[in-house]
C-alpha cells in the first residue's frame, strides 16, 4: 500500500502502481479503507503495457464495466433493483444503482410524485425502463417498481385473509350505496350501508367521511374478482347485548325524537338502541296528538320503565322527569329542541315539516326498534 495508491501484480514484467481516483469515486478515504496486502481485485487494463514495461490499470473502471454489465442484465430480466435517490432536478430524479441514472417525476409511485425532495437520501425500489450502454444511459420508474410489488403484495394478501379478520383501514371514497376502505396492499373492501352502524339509516358522509381511519371485519373474500365485503359496525358489539344493564328500568336517559307515530314516538337512545315513548307517557296532561307536544329532532329526558330484550324493544316515559321544560305550547313552526345526534353530537337537520309521514313510514337499518310497523295498535304496545 502506498499512500496515495497501490502497487499490484497483473502478471506482467513487473507491478503497476493504481492511484487513489482509479480505485475508488470517493474522496474521503484513505487506501487502507478500500485495498489490503495480498488481497485480489479486478482491474481494467486503460492503457498497455509498453516497452519500458509500464501500463495503466484501473480498479475503477473494471467496477463499472462488471455494473453496467448487472444494469444490462436488470434491463434485459426487468428486475427490481434499489436505487438510492441522490438529487431532485428539473423534471424527476437522480438515482444511484451503482452507476448514475434518470428517474421522471411521472416514474415515481403517485404518493411522492409532487413531494419529489422528500426521497432524496432514501432507497426506493425501481425497474430499468431504457438502457442504452453505447449512449451510457439509463432511465429508472419508481412506479413500474412498485405496481409489480403491490401486485404481489395483493397476492400474498388474499392467500391469508379470512372471513372474520379485523383490519384498520383509510376511508378512500363515499358512494349512496356505502364506503370504500383501504385496508393495506392495494385491496380495498366495501362497507355496505347496511354495515355502517347499528343505528338507524342515514347518509353514508353523516357515519364516516373521507380519510377516516376505522376499524372493519372481512365478512366475504373473493380472491378472484378481488371484491372484499367489510363491516364496520360488526368490530363493536351489538348495543342490545348488553341492553338490560346500559338501561336499567327506572333509569333516566336523554335520547332524540326520530319518529312521530300517531300513537306515540320513537326515542333514539343511543347507536342502534330506540325506545317507544306511548302518548300517554308524554305529560301528566291529556295530549290529542304527539305532534302538540314533540318534534322530530326534539331531545328529550326520559325514564326507562320496561326493556324486552329479546323483542327489542325498550318502553319509556316522559312522566315525572325534569328537564323537558320548553316543549310543550311551541308554536307549529318553531323548531327542534336541542336537535342532535345522540350517538355523535351532530346537529338533526330534519324539521318537524319534513318528518310527519315519512319517518312513520321509514325503516331502520336492521330492524333493532322493534317498533316499526309491528306496533301498528296502542294495545301491542301497552
């Protein structure tokens, strides 16, 4: 080892002294670093050996002939290889595979593309695209890459997943008909309308919104079409499990009018949980009809008296409970008391016009009332 180099045999008349800048690229190293006594490298022969028995010879360059050798082959068997970002430039980026190449910014995965100096410094996965050793150039996607690598990700993903499994997934996108969640590696699952919430039907942008992180359960795999079914509201459990000791009888609750019926109303206690509130259970007072004394959207103070829970049924009353102070003597167009959401504290934006009949006709989702069109007489419900 010299201190700017190193002497080597080569099988020639004698040895061949090969500098630091023909040994390596870098400039912050000392010889020792890279070279030691009786070790064997590769060398390219730049210049012959002539009469006086000297040559040029340079480890660098055999280097770069045996990489651009691998990047031909990268190329040729459309490999993946990791390329270390090095600088973002007009147009794309500069990558290292051992040899410099070209990455355009419409080759770089769509979740970098307009953040393109974030990766500089990282490894990224890419294919070759172009490779031209006579012009020694070399074009990168990042993009390539990664559909080849999500696509086997995807594979590997619906060979494990079961019916059953939970997942933590990213609200992607809103339809009538339900969301659709990102639940990892490209796959992405439906969440039916009817697997949002155990609560009454509404609005798929009123239960999640977009970019929302939720919890889900696979309810159907079908590795072939790719198509997931999920469920949000089956990773919780049904609220009438539990019914008898979240509403015990004598309880006082606050819940939401939902539903005028011409007998009573239907009380919305919480998240798939109603109770009916019988008109004769409104006031102390002879009431004619529930409309001289409730609105939809109406929160009201209620007390339990009876909880069926294998009917689903819950029956309350209005009765001897303070706190609905208000209610009664509005005028017909004044609106909802305190109109929200008991399950997210979101306004109701329905009035007491657009409720009469078409709440009473109205379904919830899976039938957890139970008093819909079943309690079409006073005496069922009494």
């Amino acid at each position: 080892l010299e201190r700017d180099g190193v002497m080597v045999n080569a099988g020639g008349k004698g040895d061949y002294y090969i500098p630091l800048n023909r040994l390596t690229t870098r400039t912050d190293v000392n010889v020792s670093e890279i070279a030691s006594v009786g070790e064997t490298m590769k060398v390219a022969v730049v210049k012959e050996e002539d009469e006086q028995g000297t040559a040029v010879l340079s480890k660098l360059k055999a280097d770069q002939e045996g990489i651009w050798a691998d990047v031909e082959k990268y190329y040729d068997e459309q490999s993946i290889v990791t390329a270390k970002v090095t600088k973002a430039i007009k147009g794309g980026l500069l990558v290292d595979i051992g040899v410099p190449c070209f990455l355009p910014q419409s080759q770089v995965a769509s979740d970098y593309r307009n953040n393109l100096p974030s990766l500089v410094g990282q490894e990224i996965p890419v294919k070759i695209t172009e490779f031209d050793k006579k012009l020694r150039r070399i074009i990168a996607s990042h993009r390539a890459a990664m559909q080849v690598i999500r696509q086997k990700q995807k594979k590997e993903f619906f060979a494990k997943i079961q019916p059953g499994d939970i997942y933590e997934g990213t609200v992607n996108g809103i339809a009538e008909f339900g969301a659709f969640v990102d639940i990892g590696y490209g796959v992405e699952g439906l969440v039916h309308l009817s697997e949002l919430t155990y609560g009454r039907r509404r609005p798929v942008e009123e239960i999640v919104k977009k970019k929302d992180r939720v919890k889900v359960r696979v309810l159907k795999v079908d590795a072939d079409t790719g198509k997931v079914s999920l469920s949000i509201k089956q990773t919780k459990p049904h609220p009438w499990e539990t019914i008898e000791e979240d509403y015990p009888v004598g309880s006082i609750l606050e819940g939401a009018i939902i539903r005028i019926l011409t007998f009573g109303a239907i009380v919305e206690l919480s998240e798939g949980v109603t109770g009916l509130l019988h008109i004769s259970q409104i006031s102390n007072d002879k009431i004619r009809k529930v409309e001289d004394a409730l609105r939809v959207g109406d929160v009201v103070k209620v007390r339990v008296l009876e909880v069926l829970k294998e009917e689903r049924k819950v029956k309350l009353s209005m009765k001897g409970v303070e706190g609905n102070d208000g209610l009664f003597g509005r005028d017909p167009g004044q609106a909802p008391r305190a109109a929200v959401q008991p399950e997210t504290g979101d306004p109701v934006l329905e009035s007491a016009e657009s409720n009469g009949n078409e709440e009473a006709g109205s379904e919830p989702s899976d039938d957890t009332t139970g008093h819909g069109e079943t309690a079409g007489s006073e005496d069922q419900e009494l």
